[in-house]
C-alpha cells in the first residue's frame, strides 16, 4: 500500500489504487457510514426541508460510543477538564443544534469516498495489475480528508492512539497480534492524507 496523492493541473489530485486497496477504503468508508447512521428522509420540497434543519432539534447528550464521541466532541471542555453544571450546559445547547448538520456532513464526505472509488475502472493498466487511477477534483478532494481524518479518527479510538509515538509502537506489534491489520490500515490513511494534503498546497 504504497501509493501517495499528486497534484493536478486543475487543482485537484491523483492517486494509484490497486484492487485491494480501493476494497479497504471502499468498505472502511462504508462502516463509517453504518456508524454514523442513516440521514433525514427528504422532505416534500425545498421549503419543508429548510424548515425542518431550522427546527430539527439534535441530540444534547455525547454519544456512548468511543468513536462517535470522538468524531463528535463536546464543543467546551476537554479531556484535562473536568466539566462543571454551566460547562456541561453549554456543550449540550451547542451540540444540539449541530449534530445534526455536522453528522451530515461527515455522512457527505464517506458517501463520496464510496461513490468516486465505485466510479473507478479496474484494469491492468494505470495503477498497475488490479488496479487503476483515482482522479479527484478540488471540491472532491476536500470530502476526500474528511473523510480519510474521520477514519483514521475512527481507528485510532479503537486502537486507543493518544498520540503519534502510539503509532510507532504499534507498529512494532508482532503479526499474530490481531490489532495488527488495523494499525497497518491507520497508518496507510496516514500517508493517504498527508500526500492529499501535500499535493493541494502545491
């Protein structure tokens, strides 16, 4: 798993994918997908759905699951600080009305991760045996990293990764070790972003 974003001329960016790399992110983003759960059913008409962002209230209480409050954070606060009635207060107001719109846009940016790697022809040509060219445009590539950070944020909370020398420890890890995939797959998103970051500033 070796391939690394370059630039484009048009502002976007390129990578080389073979086949079971475009599987492990194909079904990575797709358990994200599962995890963030499934979105609003679409209203009538427009006005309808407008209204109903306006008024559709979120939830106020952190998700129980590690990953989900991780992705989605209390607003105030942090993990140094034990939070007091006020503090607690104010998280739960701001993430009521945000939750919503930013487990939207998280559900965005996995869906098109989904759909630009199911947009790709795999052939013996491009990307090497099994594999092929995945070719992304500036606004394709901004979805792209959030999608790769949530799924590294994703894993990392699994894997319990506080900071980047946890990493480099778990890379150590024997093969037997069954957390031994995942850490090759955190690091590999890894490189994926920075590359898609490296090649946007070019």
């Amino acid at each position: 798993m070796a391939g690394h974003f370059e630039s484009l001329p048009d502002g976007g960016a390129a990578v080389p994918l073979d086949e079971v790399e475009i599987s492990i992110l194909r079904s990575l983003a797709v358990q994200l997908l599962e995890l963030i759960g499934p979105g609003e059913e679409p209203g009538d008409s427009e006005a309808e759905d407008l209204l109903a962002s306006v008024f559709n209230d979120g939830p106020s209480e952190p998700p129980a699951d590690p990953v989900l409050a991780r992705l989605f954070p209390d607003a105030y606060g942090g993990p140094d600080l034990v939070p007091d009635d006020d503090v607690r207060a104010a998280s739960a107001e701001f993430r009521r009305y945000t939750e919503n719109d930013l487990r939207a846009r998280k559900r965005d940016d996995a869906l098109a991760l989904v759909r630009a790697l199911d947009g790709l022809s795999v052939s013996s040509e491009g990307g090497g045996p099994g594999g092929a060219v995945l070719r992304l445009k500036p606004d394709e590539c901004r979805q792209w990293l959030g999608a790769l950070n949530d799924l590294r944020l994703a894993i990392g909370t699994r894997l319990e990764v506080t900071d980047e020398e946890d990493g480099g420890e778990l890379l150590r890890l024997p093969d037997t070790d069954p957390r031994k995939p995942m850490v090759m797959a955190y690091l590999w998103l890894g490189g994926l972003q920075e590359t898609l970051v490296e090649s946007l500033m070019d």
